[in-house]
C-alpha cells in the first residue's frame, strides 16, 4: 500500500495515497463539517462548508475532493474558517424554512445540528424561499422542495448508486430544483420507493410517510385485533435510535415494547423468512431437477428490487421466484392459518409489519396478489424510523425493559431467517435448505462464505454432493445490470445460463441499510448490523429453515408441502410490466 505523510493541525498522519483530506483529518481525530459529502458518494464539493487552508498558502481547499500529498500541512480549524463556515450556514438558512418544529426531521437533520454549533441566532441576509408543493403522489417517501438545500446526495444516489434516475437537478441558479424527471410526480417517475434518498439526504426535504397515526388509533379500537411481525435488520439497527451501538440485538425488548403498545400478539418476519426459503428452495430445486422454469432463478423478497425489474428487464420476469416477500406471506398467513388457528375472525385482524424499508409501504398494496386471504394481507407499515419515534412517544424506557419470547404458532425462527436481513444472507438461507431438498442431508457446516461480504457483485460456486451450483449475489441496483446483461448475452447467444441462482437486494448492504432504517448509514455501521444479524443465527438452535419446528408444523397442519395448491395461493404472486413512465 503505497502512503504519503502529511500533517494535520501540526500533527504528523500517515494515510493511505489517493484518500481526501477529510479522511486524513478523521484518523488525526479531527471531524471537519460537512454537509454535501456523504461516505458512500463520489465527493463534489458542493457545499463548502469543509474549506480547510494549506500552511503558507492563501489557498483554500474543500477537505471532501482534495487529495492528499506528500507534506501536505493542514490547518482544519481557527477563527476565519469558523466565520467562513458560519457564513455557508447562514446563507444556506438564507433560503430554508425554519419551521423546525414541525419538520421530519427535528433533532436528526444535519443543518440544524450545524446551526447550533456554530451558534447561529439572528439571519444577517435577506430570507428568500421557495413556495413549492410537497409531493405526496407515493405511499412511500415525500418530496418537501422547499426545504432543499441542493445538497445533490439524492441525485447521486438515485443515478449512481441505485441507477434509477427517478430525481435529476432541473432549472438554473437560484431556481434550480431536484425533482423527478420531466418535473413529473414521483410516483410517475422511475422511481422503485427504496428510500436510499431519505435516507442520504441531511436534512426534511426527502421523507418516509409517517403512519404511526394509524397505528395508535388501531391499537385504540376495540373492535380490531392488532398484530405485529418485525423484519430481521430492524433487531440490529433499532437500538441506534436509544444510544446503543449499531448491530445491538434487540429483538426480546421489541417484543416487549411492541405488547406494552397494546398489540394483541406479537409474530416475527423471520419466521416467513423460513417460510420464503421453504417455497423458494423448493422452487429452486424443481427448476434445477425437472427443466421447468427459467434458469437463473432471482429472489422476489426485495419489493424495490421487483418494481426495478417489472420496469427495466420485464424480459428477466421468467427467472423471478414467485415467492411473495417474508412480509406479505406472514401478512396472508396471520389472517388464514393463525386466524383459524386462533378462532379470530379475520376481518378484524389489523396486521402491522415493522420494517426497514420505505418500499414496503408501497408492497401492501402493489396488486391483487397482497389480498391472498380475502382481506388486505398487511394493513400497515412503519419503518424503523418511526418505530422508534412511537416507542419514545409513547413513554416507553426501552433500554430498561426485560426480554420477551414472539407468540405461537408463527413467532419461532431458525438462524437462516434472521440472515436475510444482509446482502448474501437469502442465498446463503435458501442454500442451506436447498442442499437438504436435493441430497435429503444436512450441511455440516451451515456458513457458505462464498456469499458473504460487501463486494457490489459476488459470485461463486458452492458444492452440493458433485452438483454445482453456481451463484451470485448483488446488491446496490445500479451492481444489478452488469449480472442481468451476462444473463441476456448467454440467453442471445444460446449458451448455458452463467448461474443458477441469483439474489438481488436495492439496497447497499442489504436491509440492514434500507431506506426505513436509522440516518447516518456507513459501511461501518453496515458491517456492525450484519455481525449482529450472524450472531444472532450462530446464537440460534435451529440454523436451517427446514428444521424450524413452527415451519414443519405448518405445513403438517395447514398448507401440505411447498409448493402445493394451497402454498401457491397464499405465498407466491406474479408480476407484470410497468411503464418507466405513466402517463
């Protein structure tokens, strides 16, 4: 590794060639102030607020795109950077409303963190804002223009890290605006509602719909029986929003908490993630053995991930698996199997998911396919996000309450459940039963690190008693194409499949970071909740999806075998063609 020496404030660093001055500055334990620059972008100096001098220099730099050099001499703070900084922040506050109070994003937003601490108490320029519309047009996220402070983080996620160009910059100067392309609503647009955009942007100008609302006045009413299920990354990230060091396990106090809000029963999403690996290992076989079906066969549980695939290769919707989502089949199974089971009368089941991400507000209600048990299968979603906000809104001591176990008969999860909440986690579950379906044999050795890692495309071979299967793994949209144009050039061309099977999941990381999940996402807080995620399938008794107790007794007692009549009804959908654009 070749380095260069430098100093920061004085003081000698030794950093990797070809890093910013920012990232020199956090290894000296010195944090500039920025607000444009996110870890996971491309810098491109948009805001500012970062200027750092070189000694004897009357230069000034922008920390997050100016590289370092051998004896480089830094200055990152005295009093004209402090008063230039201040400056930046007035006059972005210049253009911005100060409804704080009202803002989603009080007590989290960056440019308000940045105002206090620079002191900020008077507007010494003149207020100009914008008067434009919010953009409420999706179940999922909201545009808010007039508290855009073209920061540009959205833009560059949306092209470049997710490839979907649903939000673009469009006008000039003072009357440059991002919105969607051809200045359309967003739900018009390209956009797949992943909600990478809400999640990157500093301050309340992209948000989640906030629905807690509706939960407290379904919690309220007599007349409804409310249930829960959680999604696998919201036990890893939610503690963040309590003070606790991102990939805490916090699955029992969940349970806890989510009863003290007055729920009925409280299931688990990982449970229907064993029920996913069930249907879709067994689809995976049946292709695999009989010829039927087309081969690679691509994972359906991420709905941003469909909606991208529906609108930009329809062609590929043969290699989707028809499984539903872990949400929408314990959606469709809590109101026919637990109902029955229970002798609840379904029409009066509220069913509530936790989850991660912002898309699955959108899935509830992509199609017909989302009512497989006569009844909307999940009525509500909140994400992470707002779970958090209920639990502090509702006078809960989180931190202080006892663990508690998920109710029968749709609670209990085995390891591989819970590690479909990482990239590579769904092909590594669905691996684990696969071996047992097609060898009638347990692996011995359950971790298959060919699929494990943060590589944007991972691909790999994995053993299964002389047959092998070749897999890949994506993640990202923007890694997905380079995978599905192999995939069409081997179809064109009449050559053998270049896989057999592979996962794709919208977002970098998987839905440890999903859209719905705590701000300020790293890498490192991505590698923090994907360890909780395999600690909490190596702390599991039950590792392999097929040996889940509550899954074998389902399928005895209800729905026959993966893959039945019954199975094909409640757990599997289909997907059609969607026009980038709507007219």
């Amino acid at each position: 590794m070749n380095t260069v020496h430098m100093k920061i404030n004085g003081k000698p660093v030794e950093i990797e060639a070809g890093s910013n001055i920012l990232a020199a500055a956090k290894k000296a334990n010195v944090n500039i102030p920025t607000l444009c620059y996110h870890p996971d972008l491309p810098a491109w100096a948009a805001c500012g607020l970062c200027v750092v001098k070189q000694e004897n220099s009357p230069k000034l730099l922008r920390a997050c795109a100016a590289p370092v050099q051998e004896n480089l001499s830094i200055i990152t703070h005295d009093a004209e950077l402090y008063q230039i900084r201040k400056t930046v922040i007035e006059m972005i506050l210049s253009t911005h409303p100060n409804d704080c109070l009202m803002c989603a994003r009080n007590g989290t937003c960056e440019l308000q963190r940045f105002a206090a601490e620079f002191g900020v108490r008077e507007q010494p320029y003149e207020v100009r804002l914008v008067d434009l519309p919010k953009d409420t047009s999706t179940t999922s996220i909201v545009l808010d223009p007039s508290k855009c402070i073209k920061c540009g983080r959205c833009v560059q996620v949306c092209q470049d890290m997710q490839g979907v160009f649903a939000l673009e910059f469009i006008g000039r100067g003072d009357h440059t605006v991002v919105s969607p392309a051809a200045d359309l609503p967003l739900n018009d647009s390209p956009c797949i509602k992943c909600g990478q955009c809400s999640a990157h942007c500093p301050v309340g100008a992209i948000y989640e719909k906030d629905e807690i609302g509706d939960f407290v006045r379904a919690v309220s009413n007599p007349e409804l029986h409310v249930v829960t299920q959680i999604a696998p990354a919201v036990r890893v990230a939610l503690g963040e929003s309590f003070n606790l060091p991102a990939g805490t396990i916090t699955t029992g106090k969940i349970y806890s908490a989510l009863r003290r809000l007055g729920v009925a029963k409280v299931f688990d999403t990982n449970f229907s993630a064993d029920l996913t690996i069930m249907e879709e290992g067994s689809e995976l076989v049946k292709r695999l053995t009989t010829g039927k079906g087309a081969i690679p066969q691509i994972t359906s549980c991420c709905p941003a991930w469909t909606d991208y695939m529906e609108k930009y290769y329809p062609d590929m919707i043969p290699n989707f698996s028809t499984a539903k989502s872990p949400m929408m089949m314990q959606g469709a199974i809590t109101k026919t199997y637990y109902a029955e089971k229970a002798n609840v009368d379904p029409a009066t089941i509220y069913s509530v998911a936790i989850m991660p991400c912002t898309a699955k507000k959108y899935e509830i209600g992509r199609d017909d396919n989302m009512h497989a048990s006569g009844f909307k299968d999940v009525d509500l979603v909140l994400t992470t996000r707002e779970f958090a906000r209920l639990i502090k809104a509702s006078g809960i001591d989180f931190l202080t309450l006892e663990d508690e176990k998920a109710d029968s008969p749709i609670g209990e999860y085995a390891g591989a459940g819970t590690i479909f909440g990482n990239t590579g986690g769904v092909m590594e579950a669905a691996l684990r039963t696969a071996y047992n379906l097609m060898t009638g044999e347990d692996l011995k050795n359950v971790e298959i690190d060919a699929v494990r890692g943060m590589e944007g495309v991972r691909t790999g071979e994995v053993d299964i008693k002389g047959t092998t299967l070749k897999v890949a793994v994506a993640h990202g949209m923007a890694n997905v194409s380079t995978l599905l144009e192999e995939v069409r050039e081997a179809k064109a061309n009449g050559d053998e499949p270049p896989y057999h099977f592979i996962e794709v999941m919208a977002c970098r990381g998987g839905c440890v970071s999903g859209g719905g999940q705590p701000y300020a996402t790293t890498d490192e807080v991505r590698a923090q909740r994907i360890a909780g995620l395999y600690t909490d399938d190596e702390q599991s008794e039950v590792r392999c999806s097929h040996q889940n107790p509550e899954i074998k007794q389902i399928y005895a007692d209800y729905l026959g075998a993966p893959l039945s009549e019954k199975s094909h009804h409640l757990l599997h959908t289909t997907y059609t063609e969607r026009p980038l654009y709507k007219h």
